[in-house]
C-alpha cells in the first residue's frame, strides 16, 4: 500500500474506519484480520533480520538491524485499542525506528482485551523490560516507544516499573498516545471532522473491553490521570488532526508539572499514528528521523 500524501492516508483510514471502526456488524475476529493491513502501510525495512523472543514469558520479536549496537534496545509496543493489532503488523515500523537509531527492538505481542483486559498488558510491558534488564542490558541504554493505546501502555508501563521499585530507561517516545480512558478531550470533538481512524464513539467502545472491572482513571490505563514524578525524558509525537490530541497535549503539561523532561511536537495535516507509512510518507520518515535524533544521545549512541 503507497501512501505517498496526506490525502492518501486520510483515505486509507476512512476506507479502514468504514469497514471495521464504524461498522456494527463487524466481530471482534474480523476487526483483528481486518486491522493486520496497517502493516502493509509501512515498507519493509532493509537489513533488518527479525526472531521470535521469549521476553520474561512475553511473546515477542527481536529486529537486529545491520551493524546495530547490540546492548542497546527499542522496546516497543503497538497500538490498536488493546484489542487488536499485533507485534506482526509493526514490525516494519519498529523496525525502521530500530535502524534509524542504530539499536535492537523488541517488539511486545502483550495479551489483548477483552480475554486479557487490565492490567494484562501493563504488567506484561513491565516484564518484558525486566527480561531486558536480567540479559545485562543497561536501564540507560533501553527506551520505550509505542503508538495509540502502545503510546498509553509505554506511559503506563513507565509509572508502574518506577512504583515497583525498578530504574527509569534513557527515554520514552509516545506516538499519539490514548492517555485518558474517560476522552475528555476537547479535541475528540474539535478534530472530530478531521481524524478518519478514531472517533469518541470508537473509544467509547474499545475502554470498557479493556479496563474490564477497573476504574477508568486507573493511572496504567489511563497514564493522564497517574502521578507522572519520576519518570523517564518523553518525546510525544501526534498529528494535528487527530482528536487524541489532547491526549498528548494535556499529559505532556501534567508531565512538565511533575518536573519531566518532555519535548512535544504536533505535525501539521497528520492523522493518527502517521508514522506507520514509513519509507512512504515524508512526514512519516522526517518523524523517525527526529526520534533517532532524539533517542541517540540519551542512549549514548
């Protein structure tokens, strides 16, 4: 699939919002198959060799890019509401954050809601990071990266591992972050017109198959409403028509008022998760190229 400009990704996205998000007839098993396209969004990265991981009981890939450092790691978990998607259909997007850095990825295929609802994948990103660090591999030299509900479980996963007593990594890249399982966001209604993928109404449906019997305002499922002193640097990604705006502008302000180091950037006439057309999309590659930028010195790269 070639997504070369704005418009085509807005068309992709309306044809997927039709077929899957917003059709009632659509199961929980068609909205999975259907939402293993976003791989084919993305180009297949070069010189990437690719295995299957046990992370800490955690399926998982392990993308080595050519001539990579080896001790330092991209854990990266994917979106998809927490009900779908896979390590599989991001793959190739993780693994060209992975090259472009110059590190491994371990790709993350957490338990899904609702057979697995919260906090199944909070804790399940949290021993992952945990396997990481019994292998030898250095806190400093580890980020996490993630999109959509990924980008919420990075935050969650982050707020968790400093409460159960383990050392921040380097760094955290959120890309469109869902943060607020409630979506007061004014933008859900602001951006309505604008973001094909993901209305008010979708997230609606998706929060109570994940949060099963918790509380919407559970701060690892809902990361804008945790106490957020103490965690890692974050660099937030997200498009400006996105009605999950807010949820990265509100949580990097909360960030930045518990004395987080937070840089954000918010990329004009981008929808959600536009870095997922990576080798199509120039914004797309111009956004994993300023993750690289940012992520290699605190990496120590």
């Amino acid at each position: 699939m070639s997504i070369r400009t704005p418009q085509d990704l807005r068309d992709a996205y309306r044809k997927f919002n039709e077929k899957v998000l917003s059709n009632p007839s659509a199961t929980l098993a068609d909205m999975r198959a259907d939402a293993e396209v976003f791989a084919e969004m993305t180009t297949e990265p070069t010189a990437v060799a690719t295995e299957t991981v046990n992370a800490g009981g955690v399926p998982a890939l392990m993308l080595t890019p050519e001539h990579c450092k080896s001790d330092r790691v991209l854990q990266y978990t994917h979106g998809g509401g927490y009900v779908f998607c896979s390590a599989a259909s991001h793959r190739r997007l993780a693994g060209h954050i992975a090259k472009a850095i110059g590190c491994r990825a371990l790709v993350l295929d957490y338990r899904l809601a609702p057979e697995h609802p919260h906090p199944a994948p909070v804790n399940d990103a949290v021993a992952a990071y945990r396997w990481l660090l019994a292998q030898g591999i250095q806190p400093q030299h580890i980020a996490f990266s993630g999109d959509s509900a990924g980008g919420g479980l990075v935050l969650g996963a982050l707020v968790k591992a400093r409460d159960e007593g383990l050392p921040q990594p380097a760094g955290a890249v959120p890309l469109s972050p869902w943060t607020d399982m409630e979506a007061t966001g004014e933008s859900m209604l602001t951006r309505a017109a604008l973001d094909m993928c993901v209305q008010k109404v979708g997230i609606q449906q998706l929060a109570p198959m994940f949060l099963g019997t918790n509380s919407s305002r559970d701060p690892y499922a809902s990361p804008y409403y945790a106490d957020l002193r103490g965690i890692a640097p974050l660099y937030i990604q997200v498009g400006d028509e996105e009605t999950l705006l807010d949820d990265s502008v509100r949580l990097a302000h909360r960030a930045l008022d518990a004395g987080v180091e937070v840089k954000l950037e918010i990329y004009p006439e981008m929808q959600h998760i536009f870095q997922i057309c990576a080798g199509n999309l120039p914004q797309a590659d111009l956004a994993i190229s300023r993750i690289a930028a940012w992520l290699q010195p605190k990496l120590g790269l």
